[in-house]
C-alpha cells in the first residue's frame, strides 16, 4: 500500500463526519467552523450540515494527520496551515488563538470532472463566440488575465484554457498548490513551499518564477497572483514571454489592473506609477471577468482588451468585447454578447487550427 493510500484510509476514519460530502459530487467545498458547525457549499449555495466531530481533540487529530500528509509538522507554534488531502483537494487550517470558536478548516474539494473549453461553453459559463475569441487569444499568444472573486471558476476556466496550447510546447505552471491539470505532453508544474523546517528557507512564488524563466519555458502559466512575483512576472511577458496566463482576485477588470500594481509594490522594488501601469499596459493583453451569477451559477461576465495607450491622467484604457447582457421575465438570464467594438489587439498572420472557427467573430478581430 503507497503513501497516499494509508492517509487516504486512515483519513476516511478521521474525517468520517464529513465524509459523505467529500464523496458527494455535488458538493465544491467544506467549511468546519469548529467541531460543531459544518457547512458545505453545493451548487452556488451554504448549507448548514448535521454533522459533527466528537469533540475538539478529533478535530484536532484530524488536522494534524492532513497536516502530516501535506508534509507539515504541526507544531503550536505554526496556527495558520494549507496543505491538502489525498485526492488532491485543497485545506486551510485556522487554529485557536486565531480562531475563537476552535479549529477552522476550508477544503476546497479537488473536481474529477475534466471541464473542456466545450463543456464550460455548453454549461452556459460563456457563450459561443467569447468562446472563439479566447480560443483564438491563447492559441495567438496573447497575455490573458483571469480575474474574479473566491470560488467564480477563475482556475476552472484556467485549465480549460489550456488545452488550445499546441502540444509541442514547453509549458511550466507555478502555483502555491497544485490545482491544474493539463494534458499536453511537455508539462512542468512546480509547487510553493513555505511550512518548512528549522533551518530551512521557504520557496515562494516568486522564487519559482526566477527558476522558471532559466528552464526554457514557451509557456508560464501562474495559478494565482499575489503578490511580489507580479513585477516578474509583468517584464517576462514584455520580454518575449507571450501567452502567459494567470489568474487574479477581483471584481472587475479595472479593479484586476489596480490590484496588480499594488502586488507589483510589494515586490520592495521601487517603481513610480505611471512605470509600473505602463508596464501593465505592454504586458496584459486580454482580462476575463468571472462572477457567480444567477443561483450560483459560475460565468464569464466580461472580456476586455487593455490598450497600449494611457488613458485620461494615465489611466487604463479598457475595450470591452464581450459584456453580460441581463433580460427581466418571468425568470433572469444572463447572456454575454458581443458588445461591437473591434478588436485593438495586433493582427495574426499564423495559421489557425481547425477546431478554432472564428467566422462568427470575424467582424471583431484584427484585420
């Protein structure tokens, strides 16, 4: 029996309170408020469970053996912990004093299900043509920026993305823990590591992202940015490194923009703001708004275009290609349409796969 299969087992007893929801498809994430209070997310909406631990010492015992798995002693010292489960689903661990109630954890639970640009498509997170377009985008090595709130489907959208990379490609995906699952065949995925021992000095992000662009990378694609690594990340891109993709908390794509400057201050290298924004504006190319729309339901509100030209008082001049369109009725619906403006982005003189039939956006991309 391997590593993962004895925690896997020994786990299933631990955890056997919440079990049954980390088996339930339909479940995408459990919250332990102590031993007492469990909610489970399913299908856009909270739920208050019947479930309990015991006590808090079985909470506890279970902690310390998720925590043992994702290669972290649990000391008392250490009271904030991320690791994850066998099936690859992701936890985070708040201990007491921090947390009052007792023990908090959040597992986002790992999805089985493989969601192809297709099926997120036919699921009606996009619509045929904002489909296309972001087909021809990656495929064209644009820099794409996923924005969006916790849970919107930002990683989702991520990872089905990435199957219009050309499979001869060399692609390396950093991340603080491992979310993405792609298919091509050259693929290099590198993971943070900051609960480390005595003596030992934490990998960051950031540390990743300099030992990426010495291994020869067509690709990088970055989880989630959050924090110093975004000016690294920024000057690769200008520096020949197209087709980035990433993804970044916030609301709008104009708050997207305004929070990547402010993750560039934090990499202690000072630059003036109208540097740092100019720099935005060369390297980010196309953001994609996420949103949790009507009952939850995840989808793409927004795509827009960042121009190269500084806007009034250097400001970011966004285009929007596809926006959200509401109906009023009986019930609400949600559609993303084609808002008419043209596409700013440079023309492509590359030839096209086949699967990408961008006739029904013909009248919005680059001549």
């Amino acid at each position: 029996m391997n590593r993962d299969a004895i925690f896997g087992y020994t786990l299933k007893t631990l955890l056997q309170p919440i079990w049954q929801y980390l088996e339930d498809e339909s479940v995408s994430e459990v919250l332990i408020n102590g031993p007492s209070e469990i909610f489970i997310e399913t299908r856009g909406r909270l739920i208050l469970t019947d479930a309990r631990f015991e006590d808090h010492e079985r909470l506890e015992a279970a902690c310390r053996n998720i925590a043992q798995f994702g290669g972290v002693d649990l000391e008392r010292e250490k009271l904030r912990i991320d690791s994850r489960l066998p099936n690859g689903s992701r936890v985070h661990m708040i201990f007491p004093p921090l947390a009052k109630g007792g023990i908090c954890v959040a597992i986002r639970k790992f999805s089985r299900e493989e969601f192809t640009i297709t099926a997120l498509r036919d699921k009606g997170t996009m619509s045929p043509e904002a489909m296309t377009y972001l087909q021809w985008c990656v495929h064209t090595n644009r820099n794409v920026m996923i924005a969006g709130g916790t849970s919107s489907g930002k990683t989702t959208l991520l990872n089905a993305l990435t199957e219009v990379i050309p499979e001869e490609q060399r692609i390396i995906t950093i991340e603080d823990r491992f979310e993405l699952q792609l298919k091509q065949p050259h693929v290099v995925s590198l993971e943070t590591r900051v609960d480390v021992g005595p003596g030992q000095k934490p990998v960051t992000m950031r540390d990743l992202f300099h030992s990426s662009l010495r291994m020869r990378p067509d690709r990088i694609i970055i989880g989630e940015l959050r924090g110093g690594e975004a000016l690294d990340y920024l000057q690769a891109m200008i520096s020949g490194h197209g087709g980035s993709l990433s993804t970044i908390h916030a609301d709008t794509p104009i708050d997207a923009l305004q929070r990547l400057e402010t993750l560039v201050m934090l990499s202690q290298v000072e630059l003036p703001l109208y540097a740092i924004r100019a720099q935005v504006r060369s390297a980010i190319n196309v953001i994609v708004q996420m949103a949790k729309g009507y009952e939850g339901k995840r989808v793409v509100s927004e795509i827009a275009e960042i121009d190269f030209k500084p806007g009034p008082e250097n400001q970011y001049a966004l285009s929007a290609i596809f926006k959200l369109a509401h109906k009023t009725g009986d019930s609400l619906e949600s559609t993303l349409r084609k808002t008419g403006t043209k596409s700013i982005l440079a023309p492509w003189t590359g030839a096209l796969p086949g699967a990408i039939d961008v006739k029904a956006i013909k009248d919005i991309l680059p001549a």
